[in-house]
DNA sequence: TAGATTGTTAATCGATTAACAATC
DNA sequence: TAGATTGTTAATCGATTAACAATC
C-alpha cells in the first residue's frame, strides 16, 4: 500500500536494518552519514547501501553523503512507522511467551496484540500485557481487531491445520518457527525461522568452509 | 572436516531441511521417493533438489527416485550426526530460557551444554538440565567443555563486549539474537536472527508486493 | 520394451560489487 | 577550485530452473 513500483527482495529485507541503524544514529545525534561510514556499522558493502537507497530516488548529496535525519523520515515512511501493526500469536509455550516478552513494540511499530492457546490454563490470563484467547474465539479476535499477521509458535503436529484456520481467517502473513514447511495459498506469505536449521547450518559451515561473517 | 571440495552456500543452507525430512520419512516406513514428491513436501524446486543431491554425486535411481534410507544414511554422515555437538547459550533471560527448554538434541546432533549469565540469582541453579555459570567461568567452560558454538542471547549493548569475550575463548560460530552486527575476525561465523526485522520484512513484502510463500 | 525419473546442460534470473563520471 | 562521495554503468558472480538425453 506505499509507493515504489519494484524494490528487490534483497534490498526490502535490508530495510528494517537501515531503519534501525538510522533510527540509532539520529538518536545519538548523528547528523550525516556516508555508505562507507554505514558499511562499517552494519556490514553490507557500500556499494550495495548505495544502490539500495538509490532505488528510491537520489536521496544523498555527492561529496557529503547522507543527511541522517532525513534519511531516517523517508525510510520511517517507506516502513508505514506511523501505523502501530497489531499481530497475533499462536501458541503461547516457552517459545511464544518469550516472545510476548520481547517487545517488538519499542524498536518498532509492531505488537503483539493477541495471544491463543488451547491450555485452559492459561486463556483468560494476561501475560505481558496480552491478553490470551481461546482457540475457539481465533476467527472472530482476528477479524475485530484487523489482524492480518501471526505469529506461529505451536507443536508441529498442528502446524497445518493452525495455518489453515489462520488462513480462513484472513491472515496474510505468517512468522513460522515449526519447522513444518507449511503450504498456504497464493497471496499469504510466510517467513520460516527455523532454529535448528539455522544452528545445523552454522555447524556444517564451520566444519567445511573457512567460514567468515554472514548471516541474514 | 568432512568430505566434498565446495558445496554452494545456498545448498548447505538446504541440506538439514532435506535431512529432517528424510529423518521423518524413514521413521514413517517411506522406502522410496521422487524429486518431485520431495518438492511438494519441502517447498524446493525439484529441479533445484536435484541439482543439490548431485553435488555429493549420483544419489538416486534413474526412472526409480531416491532410496529413503540410503539417502538419510548419507546426509546424516554429511552433517555429521554421529557426534554429539556442544553449544553454550549466553544470556539467560526470556529467550534464552525458551532456548534452554527448546531441546535441540531431540530432532539433531545439537545440545546446549553449559548456560552463562550475570544475574547471582541464576547463576549455579541448573534450568532444563543446563548448569548456569558466571560470565566469569565463560572462558574456563568453554575450553574445557570443547564448545565452539555460541547461542547470543544478551541485551544488546553488551553485544559486542561479549562476543569479543567469545573469541577469546575459541568460539568459531556465532548464533546471534541480539540486533547488533557484532564485528568478528576472520574465520569466525556470525549467523543473525533478528526477529523485530523478519516480522517487519513481513509486513512490508505483504503491503508491497502480492506476496506468495517464500521464507529462509 | 515402455515408462519413469534422474543427472546435467544451458538459459535465465537476481544480486553483488568494482569502477568512475557526475556533481555537491 | 580541490576534495569527497554519490548515483549508475557494466562486469561478475551465484542461484534457479526449464528441458532433455541418459538410463534404470
């Protein structure tokens, strides 16, 4: 729903870096910045930062660099950092309550607004501030409070049929840490975060590469 | 330390998702099965599957598809799960306890063996059959424990301080929660997970593009 | 042999990066 | 003007995938 006709993928998933490491620097009262200065901090080559940001039109000045403050607002607006982004977390173990702990909220202008288990225990509690439905009332809260992003953190026997509800429900993103590899419909999106794999995989890199830094 | 001249980055990503599937395979009977069966289960091209296998040489049957336990046998000794694999967890605040419980030994080679915090309060008890020590016996442990994995769990302005302590102590791979890109040598593997950015990513490839599954 | 599916070639696509003219 | 750094071109690299000959 913002502007921009196609930004790579590459480059999207940069985006929340850019914003945070800006967002950082603003606050430290940073007022410019150059690529290399910004390859430093967050290690992506500058020539990349460079083509990133100019993907969105000339947003530096040659010889100076870039103006934090400025930077900072045309990003914050690329992100839709003024309208608060409620999700809804599914499955409230020791995963998803360290999660509810976290706080996405300060950093950015996410929370989690909604938390379902099926544990009798511990729907109808409040826990960091969230309130915990049943399973049962899982159509009707996404709806009311216009969710349309979950977050899954539920056994994985109950992977797919969770994403098929969440589905009918109307949500069209889906955080997944089961390491089920679930199917959904064209048009919902999901991002795996898959502990394991990523553990196994720094392993094997380890054991068989040099291996220098990397990651996401 | 194991086998093959040069796998691509992207295929050693792929390999433990091919090995957990496999796993799951063989404990359900499956005997035998296809590059494009695998592809409906695991999301992956089937031509991409096969591109991939073949990288450690002829692995399947032309006009039959790939033994299931011939197959798991041989990913399990690539990912060299025969030897028990020792990771320390530092920080033991809400995600690091989820991690604790999380019992990655179960479904791979993976055990958190020693837990390190510097609240008095935690340190000695054990949490989910993992002793917790003082920051102070880091370098100690993880020498003598053999450990050269490291969970980051910690706040992040420690961050940085902490992961130079880790190398110090040997540590060679680096599984990183906190939102810092910490700076490490050469020979040193840092792998993010950065959780406020996969859910912002999320969040912009939904209001930016049309979306279909992707993730990791 | 007929049918099926691999392993691999070759084309395509997307992302990174060196290099430098443009320009503040 | 002299110095610095952008924005962009062009080369390179790596990953994906369609297509099909090889072969079980």
């Amino acid at each position: 729903m913002t502007e921009q006709p196609k930004i790579p993928r590459a480059t999207a998933k940069r985006l929340p870096i850019y914003f945070r490491y800006l967002t950082f620097l603003n606050d430290a009262g940073t007022e410019r910045i150059s690529s290399s200065e910004l390859s430093d901090a967050i290690k992506f080559d500058a020539a990349t930062i460079r083509r990133d940001f100019s993907y969105f039109g000339a947003l530096g000045k040659r010889g100076y660099g870039y103006d934090v403050k400025a930077l900072l607002d045309f990003f914050s607006k690329v992100l839709d950092q003024d309208s608060l982004i409620n999700v809804a977390l599914i499955g409230v173990g020791h995963l998803g309550q360290a999660l509810l702990n976290f706080n996405f909220h300060q950093s950015s202008n996410m929370r989690i607004a909604a938390a379902f288990d099926v544990n009798p225990e511990r729907i109808g509690h409040v826990l960091s501030g969230v309130p915990i439905y049943s399973m049962d009332d899982l159509q009707e809260q996404i709806r009311v409070q216009r969710i349309n992003i979950a977050i899954l953190t539920v056994p994985q026997e109950v992977a797919q049929d969770i994403t098929d509800e969440l589905i009918k429900a109307g949500i069209k993103g889906i955080l997944n840490f089961t390491p089920v590899r679930v199917t959904v419909p064209a048009g919902v999106r999901v991002q795996n975060v898959d502990l394991t794999n990523e553990l196994q995989t720094l392993i094997y890199f380890i054991d068989n590469y040099g291996s220098i830094t990397t990651g996401n």
